[in-house]
C-alpha cells in the first residue's frame, strides 16, 4: 500500500511538470494570504497568512519571487514565511522583500518553494498604511550613576533612535547602538552614559531608525533631569493603642550620589474615621502624632536633596492595638452574719485605658445546689442578689469593650466563712536622693475583721544601692541612696492566709524645676482621700503614669514626657480649670479627680510643668 501511494504521488508530479503552471495557479485551502499592509514611514510590512504543513514559503507579484534579494550574482530567500498555523502576524523590515514598494498594488500571493511553486494562495491586494507611532516620555541622565534612562512607547519592529535638534544645527542621533528596540507601552531602557553622545543636550526626540533616516512621531523631551532622586524611608509599619504618642523616624532617607537631604515633608494619607489626629515637627526627620482613634494611620514622606531633586514618596502604616478594660469589683457586706442579707455587688470602679465604652457580665456562683441566690441583673454595674444559705457566694465580673477584647475576670467572694485579707501597699512615690521614703500599708484590712501582720520587702532596687527597710509593721521607711526605681512588696497576713500587694518609688538626682512640679502634684495626688476620686483605681493609675512621665524627663525625653502629661493626666483633670467643674460625663470628657479644691492645684502644676517641657523640645 505504501508503494502504490508513493507511486500515485510521483504521478501527480509528473502530471503537474505535463501541465505546466495549470497547477500552480491554482489554489489551495492549507496556503492563505489573508493581508499584506506595508508601512513605508517605519519600512516595515505586515503580513498575515495560515498555513498548516512544514516549510517556508515565500511572497511573489506576478513577475516572480520578491522574497528574495540578489547580491553580487547570487540569490538569497529569506526564511520569513515559515510558521505553520491560523492567521499568523510576520512584522519585518521592508528591506527582506525585492523591489516592494508604495506605488505597488498588487496583487500578491505565497508559494511554496518547490521549482515550479505546488501550492499557492489567493491573491490579495498590496495596503499601504501610515501606522507607526512613537513617543518620548522621558529621559533621566543620572550622572550620579552614568546611567541613560529613556521611557518610550512604540509600535514598530525596528529600532527607535533618540536624536537632537538644535536649531541651525544638523540633527543628530547620540547614540549608534540599538538601544531602543522593544514594542509597547511605556518601556524604560536604562543603559551605560558613556555609550551615548556626552550631555548636555539640546531638545531630544525618538525618531523611526531606518536606513533612510525618516523620522515619524516626533516628541521632543520637555525636561531632562542630570541627577538621581533621593529615596525617601518612612520606617517600618508599627502598631500602637489609642493615647499612644508615636514618632515616625525617616532619618535612614538618603541620596546615592551622596547629596544632603534639605527638606522632609510629611503627610497623612488617611486616617480612621473620626481621627483629628495633627502631625507635629512634619517637617523634620522625627515628627509625632497622638492616636485618638483605634485604626489604621497611614503616613507618606517625600525628601527633597540640596539640588532641589524630590524623592518620590514612601509610606509607613501605624496600626492601633486595642488594650482589653480594667475590671474592679467590690462586694458589700463581703461577710455574712445572717441568712437572707441583700449583698450589694459594685463595678463601678472599672475603667479602659484607651476611654472605649464597655459592657459588665457577673457571674454568681452560690455555695451549694441548696441556694436559689440570682443577680437581679447580670450586665448592670451594681447587681444584687440574697444571700439564702450558708456558705461561700463568689461573684465574677467581666468587662467587654466595644472591639470585643475581655478584660481579666475579677472575683468577689461573701462568706459566713473566713474571707482572704486584702494587702495595700499605697500608692507610687517620687523623692529626691537621700530622702527618707515612708511607706503606709494602713489601709489593708480583713474581710472578717480579723488582726493582720505586716511584711514588708524589696522586690528591685536601683543597681548599686544599699538601701535597708526599718520596721515590720503596717509603717515602714527607707533611705533612697541611688537614683531610679525601688519595687517594694508588702504582705499581710490574717493568721490563716496571705495577701500581697506592691508600690514603686522612683528617685531623681538633683531634681530640676519640671521634675519638682511633678513631684509636688504626686504627693498632692497621693494626700487625697478615696472620695476625691472617680473610683479608687484611678488615684494609682494617675501616680504610676507621674512617675512614667518623671523617668523619661530624667532620660532627656521631653516630647514624650509632655505627651504623657497633656494626654494620660491632664486629659482626665481639666474640668475644672476649663469648665468650672469636674467632668463627670463618658470618655473623653470625664474626670478621674472629682473634687475642684482638690483638682485644681494639682492641674496647675502639672500645667507648668507641660509648658517647662514644651520649652525644650
């Protein structure tokens, strides 16, 4: 079977050479010209043609092969019409065609390259089209880094040349390489300086390459910058909680070829919703901002080096952590005498630090199966419930804020029982070196009433420090011989069971006039009573935040210092001054001293030391 196909194959060959070009004129289906268009100002063609068996075929007009080109008496074809498939685009030089030309129409065909042609196409009309198009966008001459850097679109297969045009001068191309050959939209070739023409140039433009030096398209560059731009850095993302005071550093922004950064310019992005959020000192390496609001703060920094170059902007995102509230409970009366005692639960003492709102839930557990004791309300701050049965009540509250963190849960026990004694310690102190430190444990007690014992120890001193407790009753003293922090603990017991608590002093050396107006609104702080706050957590919340803002006065922080001052305690002791009486209303505007006789001196010198620290930064 194989020799009578190969066979009949010869046989249609001879019958074709009998038939002279009868065959070759005629047309088959696996060979199509769909289009030929040529582009006379890019000299380029574009073809389109399928076809579906192996080998090359070449484009002829009427008078023979025009894909062929002689050179000194020798014939050379150009392997152009080689892909095999539907509608396949060939885009070339128009150089690789005979003889084609503008005036030309047609018609053409392709033919395979047996000798005569076997298998040819239709014919289609020559279409001659202006189709190029080229722009310059930009160019940079870093001289910084030798580097030549153009941004350009094209449309054509050759290779685009950038040239110069001065008046009165010929044009002239700065650069003899083929650079500038890629097809699309906004290409950027950077390439070595000392392969292009020296600068400075005149108006530059991207022109079509061809051997005739036909340009299409011009655009003249409108500016040429000589030197790299610096690179602005933002730092890293970080996070932080509202109240938070948070400084931004683009100190490691810099300029590769080693000039000076003049100017910072910083800006917001965006903020939460609701955010009034300022940016202070924008202008600078370091500025700051305060959180108010829980959220993402993104930040954008643009520098400008000594010869006037801008960086282009970098962006930092500051991300708030939200910090769970701060559950407090009390239980009165805490020991039971007789059954049927109406027990008073109180949460009113809990707080959240970034000011969220929050939601209480108590949970009761009675002592035994036996008790029929429930909370006349669960989500209120001061349930009650009766106490029917003997034994121990435990009540447990859990705070909820308004982005879902819990706080820790607190537990509050009513007993016919021995109940556990609670230990005071007091709250934090400021002193000077060599002071004698008092420390009160007076107000610790028992539940039960029962007599306590006092033990008092050092959990930390400053290092170096040879400092001895005197005393092992509810009073107790020390000399603070070095400057920094003292941990103290205090133990009490009732005969049965320990309770501890623990108090931090902070001693400064020679204390400068910021640091003594602080010092003197802590111990004002510190002389008050219980009922001159919003509840009893806050009179110690407001001392450890005193001495936070003593120690960073101390290590030459003061922007941080004054943030501490303005935002953590101010904030909470200005109703007074301002309104004429204690804000008592939600977060923002509620005040943890409620007392205006007691409010006032302490705002006053906490005022003067804000503005002390405000002289100095």
């Amino acid at each position: 079977m194989n020799r009578l196909n190969g066979n009949f194959a010869r046989l249609i060959v001879v019958l074709g050479l009998l038939t002279g070009s009868a065959l070759a004129q005629s047309t088959d289906p696996s060979l199509v010209l769909h289009s030929l268009e040529i582009h006379p100002g890019c000299h380029e063609f574009r073809a389109v043609y399928s076809k579906n068996f192996e080998g090359c075929v070449d484009l002829w007009d009427d008078a023979g092969d025009i894909t062929k080109t002689e050179v000194n008496g020798q014939t050379f074809k150009h392997n152009i019409f080689c892909g095999s498939g539907e509608k396949i685009t060939v885009t070339d030089s128009l150089s690789r065609l005979n003889f084609l030309s503008a005036s030309y129409t047609g018609p053409l065909y392709l033919k395979d390259r047996q000798d005569p042609p076997s298998i040819e196409s239709s014919g289609v009309k020559l279409i001659v089209t202006d189709f190029c198009r080229v722009s310059l966008h930009s160019i940079n001459v870093d001289t910084c880094m030798q580097t030549f850097t153009a941004e350009y679109s094209k449309n054509f297969v050759t290779c685009g040349h950038i040239k110069e045009r001065i008046p009165g001068l010929p044009l002239r191309s700065i650069h003899s390489l083929n650079w500038f050959c890629t097809i699309g939209d906004n290409i950027k070739t950077t390439v070595a300086l000392n392969d292009m023409a020296p600068p400075p140039y005149g108006p530059l433009y991207m022109a079509h390459g061809n051997n005739n030096g036909i340009a299409s398209a011009e655009i003249e560059a409108t500016e040429i910058p000589t030197n790299i731009r610096p690179t602005a850095q933002a730092g890293m993302d970080s996070s932080g909680r509202p109240g938070d005071t948070v400084t931004l550093d683009g100190s490691e922004s810099g300029d590769a070829c080693g000039d000076t950064i003049v100017s910072y310019e910083w800006q917001f992005v965006s903020k939460p919703l609701g955010s009034d959020a300022v940016l202070w000192e924008a202008t600078t390496s370091t500025p700051y901002f305060t959180m108010d609001s829980a959220g993402v703060y993104e930040i954008q920094l643009v520098v400008t080096d000594n010869t006037g170059l801008a960086s282009w902007p970098d962006r930092v995102k500051v991300s708030s952590t939200n910090s769970p509230p701060i559950a407090a409970a009390s239980i009165d009366p805490a020991v039971l005498v007789e059954l049927d005692t109406v027990v008073q639960l109180d949460g009113t003492d809990s707080y959240d630090d970034d000011g969220d709102s929050f939601t209480y839930k108590w949970t009761l557990t009675p002592p035994s199966w036996e008790s029929s004791a429930v909370l006349d309300d669960d989500q209120s701050p001061t349930p009650v419930f009766t106490a029917d049965v003997q034994g121990e009540y435990q009540a447990e509250l859990v705070l909820t804020d308004i982005h879902g963190a819990a706080s820790e849960p607190v537990i509050v026990t009513a007993s016919f029982n021995n109940l556990d004694p609670v230990a005071v310690a007091g709250t934090d102190q400021s002193v000077n070196v060599s002071d004698k430190v008092e420390l009160n444990g007076g107000d610790s007690y028992d539940p039960n009433g029962d007599t306590l014992s006092y033990q008092w120890s050092f959990v930390s001193v400053p290092a170096g420090s040879e400092a001895r407790l005197n005393g092992s009753a509810a009073v107790a003293d020390f000399i603070a011989d070095q400057a920094g922090e003292y941990v103290l603990k205090l133990v009490v017991n009732d005969g049965f069971i320990d309770s501890e608590d623990v108090v931090t002093v902070t001693a400064v050396l020679a204390p400068d006039p910021i640091i003594q107006s602080v010092q003197e609104a802590l111990a004002s702080l510190n002389g008050l009573e219980a009922q001159d706050f919003l509840g009893g957590a806050r009179q110690r919340v407001i001392s450890r935040r005193l001495n936070i803002a003593i120690n960073l006065i101390e290590a030459g922080r003061y922007r941080a210092a004054r943030v501490v001052l303005e935002v953590l305690v101010l904030s909470n002791l200005d109703g007074c001054a301002e309104r004429g009486q204690p804000d008592t209303g939600f977060f923002p505007r509620r005040d943890w001293v409620v007392n205006c006789e007691a409010q006032e001196p302490i705002y006053e010198l906490l005022t003067d030391a804000s503005e002390m620290l405000l002289a100095l930064q």
